[in-house]
C-alpha cells in the first residue's frame, strides 16, 4: 500500500508541476505577438513598449532567450489593424498582445481560439470583447485604461484652470474611439452642473484638426476637451500647437500631451499601463486561461501641467491645480 501511495502521489505531482520552470526552460522558446495601436516612431510608444519588456524580464521571460516578440504597429490607421492582425494570427503565436480597441477589434474578428491580452481599451464590456470584467468568458482578458468618471473630471479640471470657458468641444476620432458615448453622457452630466456647453467635434485628418480649432478660438470662452483616442495620440502635435496659437485652452487625457506643450492632462500612466500587462501574459504562458482571468482597471493616474503654456494662454495656474499636480512642465 505504502509503495502504490507512493507511486500515486508521484504521478500527481508530476502532473502537477509548476508551469513556470517548465514554461521558461531555456531550450524552448514561446512566441507571442503584439499588434500596437501607436506609431513605431513615437519615442513615447518605445517607451511604453520598453516598460512591458523590462517587466517580462524581470520575471523570467527575455528575448532573446526563452521569448520571441513579433510587433505590429497600426499608428493610429484602423485600415491597418485588419491586415496585420491576419498576419500576427498567421504566424500562431501562444498569444496576442492588443493595444487599443480597434486593434482589439480586428483580432477578435479573426481569432476566437488564441489568447488576446488587451490593454488600453476604454470600454471592453461595451465593445463586445467580454462578458464581463470579473468573467471575462472568452479568449480575451486584460486592463481597462479609462472609467466614466475620468470624464467629469476632465471637465472639471478645465474649468477649475479655466474659470472663463462656458463652451467646450469634445474631440475624437469615430473610427478610433467607437466607445465615445461612454463618455459623452457623463461629461453632459457634469457640464450642466458646471454651467458648460458642450459638444462634439468628431475629426478624421489633420485638416478635421485645424477647422475645429481654428473655429474655437474665434468665439470667446472655447475650450477643448481632447478624448482617449489612438488617432489623437499618433496626432497629437498638431492639435497642441493649434490650440497654443489660437489661445484655445485645451484638456487633454494624459501627461504626455503636456510634456508635449499641452496646457493640462489627466488620465492613465500609459507606461505603467503596458507594464502591467506582463503578468497577465506571464500566467496565461504558465497555463491560465484568459476566460479565468478578471479584467484589471487603471490604478495609477497622473496629472500634469505646462506652466510655460499656461503663461502663454494668460492663465494663472490655482494653487490647488499645483499642489495636486504629479508633474509640473516648466
């Protein structure tokens, strides 16, 4: 009895055995691909990337090595995420790494089998990517970048640097941010409590860009409200030089548009955000499945300011805005 007990408990062990060691022995290496919704040349998409990188090495997972990465980047062109999410699905990685949520978008359409991690994506319950954020019950799981109270306080944050702005257009891209409504509705909600106008200002081209602000800053008391969005990122430049030079206050959704000579932002450390997507491809290497994994929301934000910019504008920055500030551009 003694050896047939022995012999049980050996068997279930062997079984059992850590995914890990056998997942990171170095005579295999897995192959994962990653479909980027950010223009390659952006320093600041090579930063975020680097981040997600450091991370997997940091537990084990290195390329070279034990790891093979094969990237994509769409920059921000939704006719682009289609093709090259058939060619990454093509090459039959262990899985996929999704930023954004048309790039998501496309390789839902074409994979049902392989495991997606998403990140930045606004509204993955809304976009049909899970069932929910606690039961993510498909092929897909990952982080949430924004929540629908960011938007009111967006809102808030502007007028609070910007007491003067009674009307604000929100910018955004349709085809790049199909989850607009998501946010509409609550920044709606809080411009009537804050006596605001607000309205949207959908763009498609740089061109979209310059119309849109050039006719805010003919009418007094505009400010601009520019939403979560890929295209906007990728296009982020023209939009702060254009609202500097048409004295056009502007709201913006993370630090980086600021570092970039936006007046202010608030929202999600993207860096942080990629990073934080190397645990869930880590154990979905190890033999989780994505249906088994809930959904992560943001939970580190940041709040930045361009003094220079301000000072530009004729607006005195609050001392409250300082004091909460996590960055402050001089």
């Amino acid at each position: 009895m003694r050896r047939r007990d022995f012999v049980v408990r050996l068997g279930t062990a062997l079984v059992a055995a850590p995914f890990a060691a056998w997942a990171q022995s170095p005579d295999r290496v897995r192959r994962i691909g990653m479909l980027v919704g950010y223009a390659e040349s952006d320093p600041d998409s090579q930063r975020r990337l680097a981040a997600f990188k450091e991370e997997l090495a940091a537990r084990g997972w290195k390329e070279p090595g034990n790891l093979s990465i094969d990237v994509r980047w769409t920059a921000g062109d939704v006719a682009r995420a289609a093709p090259l999410a058939r060619e990454l699905v093509a090459l039959k990685p262990e899985l996929i790494v999704a930023n954004t949520t048309p790039v998501t978008a496309a390789l839902q359409r074409e994979t049902r089998s392989i495991p997606i991690v998403f990140l930045s994506v606004a509204d993955p319950v809304g976009s049909g990517f899970v069932q929910s954020l606690s039961r993510p019950g498909g092929n897909l799981t990952g982080l949430t970048n924004l929540e629908a109270s960011l938007a009111e306080k967006w809102l808030q944050i502007l007028k609070e640097i910007a007491p003067r702005v009674n009307r604000v257009a929100v910018m955004f891209n349709p085809k790049t941010a199909p989850y607009a409504e998501y946010y509409l509705q609550p920044i709606k909600a809080a411009a009537q409590g804050l006596g605001v106008e607000t309205f949207a200002a959908t763009v498609g081209s740089e061109a979209d860009i310059e119309r849109a602000i050039v006719a805010l800053g003919r009418r007094p008391g505009s400010g601009l409200l520019i939403m979560n969005d890929s295209y906007l990122t990728v296009h982020r430049k023209p939009a702060i030089v254009l609202a500097a030079r048409h004295k056009v206050p502007a709201m913006y959704y993370s630090a980086l548009h600021v570092e970039d000579g936006g007046l202010i932002g608030y929202g999600v450390d993207n860096v942080d955000h990629f990073r934080r997507a190397a645990p869930f491809v880590e154990r979905i290497l190890q033999g989780a499945r994505p249906q088994d994994l809930p959904v992560e929301k943001p939970t580190k934000f940041e709040l930045a300011v361009n003094k220079k910019t301000a000072a530009a504008l004729g607006i005195r920055i609050p001392q409250s805005i300082l004091i909460r500030a996590d960055k402050v551009v001089d």
